[in-house]
C-alpha cells in the first residue's frame, strides 16, 4: 500500500470507517483537503458491502481510497485491525485504486461529540445512523493533515 503523501495533487478521495455491521464513508478533494461525511451502509454481507462499495466508486471515480486503521489507545493492533487491513487489501485488489491506511483512534468519540454538540441530536440511535460517515469525514481530514 501507498505510504502517506502518495495521493495525487487532484481528484476525489474516499474514505471508510471499516466496521462489521456498517461502513461509514466520506468524501474529500486532495486539492482542497475538504472532506465531508456521505453516508453509512450495511455490511453485514460481502455482498452487501462489495456491491455498495462498487456503486460509490463508479459514482465518484475517486483517484485514492483510505480506510481507517482502528488501534488500542496505546497503538496496539487489535482483532478489528486486521479486519480492517483484510478490507484495505481487498479494495486495492478489487479496484487497482491506491489504498491508504490512517490512524482512527479517537475519530468515532470525537465524531459522536460533534454529532451531539453541533447537530443537537441528543438521542444515541439517531446520532449512531450519522456517526459512521462523520468517522469518516475525521479519518480522511486527519489524513489530508499528516500528508499536507
């Protein structure tokens, strides 16, 4: 996989918050460095997640993919860090896109506070159909921050 700082000057990026049960992604410019939340979907089913993950890309015809990379708070590899890589792998292969993997520590509770502060949604269950895509969004300008 690419090292950071192998994106392109231009063109769209995605990024996915990797999950078992959803995968949230989110949408960005490598000229800009903007990245903005664009959905949550079920993965529960390669299926499921192989088919909707085609429809994003042959929507956007994004130049790069990231995926966020989930660690311990101490940076230890855990279960879910190798579900996430298998992914990363699994799109590179698939689709010939270079793959970034970027550090998503703290991205979801930082998401889930932005959710709740800034949007009112105070109810967990609606916050939770929003939270993934704004994970996301986090991942991907975290990483637009380490390549700039």
């Amino acid at each position: 996989m690419p090292e950071p700082g192998g994106l392109p000057a231009r063109g769209t990026v995605l990024a996915f918050d990797f999950g078992e049960k959803r995968i949230g992604v989110a949408v960005g410019e490598c000229e800009l460095r903007s990245a903005s939340p664009l959905l949550t979907f079920d993965a529960e089913t390669n299926d499921a997640r192989w088919s909707a993950v085609g429809r994003l890309l042959d929507e956007w015809k994004p130049v790069a993919l990231v995926v966020g990379l989930p660690l311990s708070l101490d940076g230890v590899p855990h279960d879910m860090t190798a579900r996430a890589e298998r992914f990363a792998r699994q799109l590179e292969g698939r689709y010939r896109l270079p793959v970034v993997l970027q550090d998503e520590r703290y991205t979801s509770a930082e998401a889930d506070s932005q959710l709740r502060d800034e949007g009112g949604v105070r109810d967990w269950r609606s916050r939770k159909q929003k939270l993934d895509a704004h994970a996301a969004q986090l991942i991907l300008k975290d990483y637009f921050d380490v390549t700039a």
